[in-house]
C-alpha cells in the first residue's frame, strides 16, 4: 500500500512517459526497445519502416541516420550522464506514398548501467517558420532596396521637372517684359503728334511708318499670345508630372518605412501658410487664421500632413482665381474637439455642383482648367492613414467651397 509520501509506481511513470510532448524510447545499452511512448512512435516507426528494419532496436536505425552512435553509447565512461545532447538531424523519408523531409532534436541519456532513454523532437514546424523568416527578411530587404532606388530615382526626376518649371517661370517673365508695350506706346506718341510728325515726314511717310509700327505689334502681340499659351500649356504639364511624382511618392513610402513622430498640428498649418503666404498677398485675399497655441499633439507623419495643407490651400487659391473679382477671403480654423482635432478651410471662391463632391476625390476627375485631378484623392489617402477624415461641401458655383479634415489625436 502506498504511502502519503512515496513515489509514483512504475505504472505512473510509463503513464506520464506517454503523454509526453517529446517522443521518448527506454532502451538497454545495445539498444533494444524495452518502451516507446506514443509521440516516440509518430516519429521513428516511419523511419524504422523505410529503413526495412523491426522497431526493435533504436541504435541500429540512428547508425543509418548518423554513423558513430552506437561506438559513443558503448564507450561512454560515466555510469550516468547525457551521452548527447540536443543533437540535430534532418530526415528525408516517404510516408504515406509521400516524400517528406523531417527535423529533429534528439539526446540520449544514460540513466543506469542498464536503462538508456533516447528523446526525439520534432522541429520541422520551427524549422520552417524559421525557413519562411528569413525568405521574409530577405524578400523585405530586396523591396526596401527597389523602394530606396524608386525614391532616388523620383527624386532625381523631380529636380529634373523643378529645373524645368523654373525655366518656363523666367521665359514667362522675360515675355511679360517684352517689346510690346514699347510699340504700344510709340503708337500712342504718333496719335498724339500726329500733326507734328505729318508735317515733318509728309502724311504719306508717316502714314507708312505708322502701317509698320502697326504691323509689328499686331505681329508681336499674336506670337506673345501664342508663347502665352504654350508657356501656360507646359506649365500645365509640368504641374501634372509633379502631381504625378507625388502619387509615386506617396506609393513608395507607403510601402517602405513610415515615420511617425509626435506632431504639432499648429505648426503643420503655419508651415503650409508661410510656403503659401505670398500667393495669398499677391491676390490680396483676406486671410483669417483662427490656430490656437495649446492644441495636443498626435503621433503621425508630419511632411506628408504638410503636402495635405499645402494642397488644399492651394486649391482655394485657385478656386479664387477661377471666381474672378476682387474682396475675397480664406479662413482656416483649428479646434480641439474631445479626443479628435478639426481643421476647416473655407473659401469664396467658384465652388461646384453638390453632385460633383464625390467625383472630387476619383482620380482623374478635376474642375480645373489646368489640373490633374489626383491632390484630392492624395490627401484623403494621406489624412486616412492617420485615421482621419477630409470632405468637402459648396452650396453651389459661386458659393465658395469648405474642406473638413478630422484628425483623431489617438491614431490606430
């Protein structure tokens, strides 16, 4: 009869043997099984099996597997002690009309002059985790490193379509200052000195030099519209590409490493205004600022926010533009309302359609002469993968337009 205090029976120790997560064989020293357990079986009867041998000696399979086994049991000199330890072996082996490739740990314990344990686990899961780890790791690396070429290479285009923009500026400004208004006022000089240079040069001398003065303005005047409208076409195109490399932008480092810092939404909006400042007071727009100092700060990334403000800043510029006339205003209001922040920007300029409002944000679809219609559909991207949100409503053309951004001060 047991004691309180004794120790588990023989039984009870064959019982926890089998439900060992492990597979464990009990062996003499030539290697004969005396007990397999369950998990034991799962792993070594297959190999067993390929091998055309009865499951009735363990040291005979792992000599096939691993030569030398049997010599190291046979002359290990402790009368107990591991004779290995965690040794790995990778199996290939057919099961089940399969071909199959199997990892294992295995020790062998000498736990008597006549009891040896042989302990197997199976690693193939971990090993293949391990595998498919760093097929990942390399397969991010390859991408980081196509990523950082993309981004290289758009940079280098942008400086490329920025030289270009620059050029088309001077060459608009140099045609702005061109011999035109010199014709127009030498003109004016002949209508008011009329009589004096008709006297001087005879009427038909002078009518002849007024014909040719003429002409060469008419002629000047058709090639600067003409050098006008090509100007603004390229300018145009080279808008486009810009909003073009943006999107790709965007595209690369959404995929590549995001940054994501704390960020001021006060100096987000003074950052985009300061770029913009001198658009506003050279179509003298009243501009109404209401950006407290003491907003809390979230984590996001603060260039991309800036490109948002900047985008949809400009758009109610241009909007005023469109509109014509004069007296008119731009507001940008800033509040922190419970755990969210809310910007809103409200123009007088041209405003749309109300059923247009959704087509706004489509790729492609624009209500500007000269636009490319992708800044919209940017910015929602940029202000929702800080799990925000930007609409925008007018009551009509004419009406001026106002732009909602939402911007949770807890990002996902």
């Amino acid at each position: 009869m047991k004691t309180p205090h004794s120790g588990p029976s023989g039984q009870d120790l064959l019982t926890i043997l089998d439900q060992a997560a492990i597979g464990l064989i009990v062996a003499d020293k030539p290697g004969n099984i005396r007990h397999m357990n369950q998990m034991a079986e799962q792993m070594v009867l297959p190999l067993f099996q390929q091998a055309g041998q009865a499951p009735t000696n363990i040291l005979n399979l792992l000599e096939m597997i691993a030569p030398g086994i049997a010599e190291k049991v046979e002359n290990f000199p402790d009368p107990t002690g591991f004779v290995i330890t965690q040794q790995k072996q990778t199996v290939e082996m057919e099961y089940k009309g399969e071909k199959i490739i199997r990892h294992f740990f295995y020790s062998i314990n000498k736990v008597s002059e006549e009891s040896i344990v042989y302990s197997f686990d199976d690693i193939t899961n971990y090993h293949t985790a391990q595998e498919e780890l760093a097929d990942l790791n390399q397969k991010m690396a390859i991408d980081r490193s196509k990523f950082e070429m993309a981004a290289g290479v758009l940079h280098d285009i942008g400086n490329a379509v920025v030289g270009i923009g620059s050029h088309l500026t001077k060459a608009r400004r140099s045609l702005e200052s061109s011999d035109l208004d010199t014709l127009k006022k030498l003109l004016k000089f002949f209508e008011v000195k009329q009589a004096e240079l008709t006297e001087a040069l005879g009427e038909g001398k002078f009518q002849a030099l007024v014909n040719l003065v003429t002409g060469l303005e008419e002629n000047q005047r058709k090639l600067e519209e003409e050098l006008s409208q090509n100007l603004k076409e390229q300018m145009g195109i080279t808008s486009h590409i810009s909003d073009i490399l943006n999107i790709q932008r965007q595209y690369v480092y959404q995929n590549g490493d995001t940054k994501r810092d704390p960020v001021h939404i006060k100096s987000v909006l003074y950052d985009a205004l300061s770029i913009l400042m001198a658009s506003i007071e050279k179509r003298r727009i009243k501009l109404e600022a209401n950006i407290p100092e003491d907003c809390s700060k979230f984590t996001g990334d603060r260039t991309k926010l800036i490109q948002v403000f900047i985008n949809l800043i400009k758009n109610a510029l241009d909007a005023i533009d469109d509109a014509g006339g004069e007296d008119h205003q731009l507001s940008i209001d800033l509040k922190e309302m419970g755990d969210q922040l809310e910007i809103t920007i409200q123009d007088s300029g041209i405003g749309f359609e109300p059923k247009q409002t959704d087509k706004l944000f489509e790729r492609g679809f624009t209500t500007k002469a000269q636009g490319s219609g992708i800044g919209m559909a940017t910015s929602r991207a940029i202000i929702e993968s800080h799990s925000g949100t930007l609409s925008i409503h007018s009551d009509g053309p004419g009406k001026g337009a106002t732009v909602q951004v939402t911007i949770p001060l807890q990002q996902d």
